[in-house]
C-alpha cells in the first residue's frame, strides 16, 4: 500500500501480534506509542457499529518532534506519526504508516522537509522489520 499520505503493507501475522512487533520495531526506531485508539470498539460503543479490529496508535520519537515544533510550532497539529495495524474482513492484517514526508510539502520551512525525510526513513525501516 502506497499513496499520497500513507505507505505500509500486509503482514503474515494476527492482529495482537502485529500490534506487539509494530510496537516493538517502532521502539528499535526510537519511537513511543504515546496514544493508542481503538477505533473499532468505539465504533460499537458510539454506533453499535460492527467492524474488523482497527487500532491507530500515536507514535513518537520525541527528538525529531523537538526539532519540528522548534522549525514550525503549529506543526504540532500534524503529529504524532499516526501508524494503523487494521484487519480487513477476509482476516487479513495490514500495518500502514502515515508519510511523515508530507510535511514538508505543507510547510515552508526547510527543516521541517529535513525532518519528515528522515523520520520517513526510519519508519520504512520499522515497516520492513515486520
């Protein structure tokens, strides 16, 4: 999966144990989860809404963030690096990456392009650990 915002790719593994290798491969990185959410139990709590596991988790690494906010404090309004780990109804699990790189195509700043390009890579690092 590819496309303007987002990169990722199906993994051979259930949806727990891709929450726990993400959140392991993402942590190599340097990254926390700092929120989780779990959008297919609050689609059943808000809409009795049925749906396969879907989880987006918040994930930062906190020196890059520093360096961001610092080029741009608005910026803020773009992070964390959102990650989806998702099932889809055939059972298939999907792990997918919000591009960091956008950033720098919505901002003027020069560093904030630095920044997106390199936390990019080290996301396409953690997708290729999985």
């Amino acid at each position: 999966m590819e496309n303007r915002y987002g990169f990722g790719k199906a993994v051979n593994l259930g949806f727990d144990a891709a929450i726990t290798r993400v959140t392991e491969a993402l942590q190599a990185e340097g990254f926390g989860i700092m929120t989780e959410i779990d959008v297919a139990a609050t689609m059943k709590k808000k809409l009795d809404h049925d749906m396969p596991p879907y989880r987006i988790l918040g994930a930062c690494n906190a020196p890059y963030a520093k360096r961001v906010i610092g080029a741009e404090p608005g910026i803020g309004l773009l992070l964390p690096c959102n990650v989806v780990v998702r099932q889809d109804g055939d059972g298939a699990v999907h792990v997918e990456f919000m591009d960091p790189a956008i950033l720098g195509q919505m901002s003027d700043q020069a560093e904030v392009a630095r920044v997106g390009a390199e936390v990019r890579e080290k996301l396409l690092k953690v997708m290729a650990a999985l």
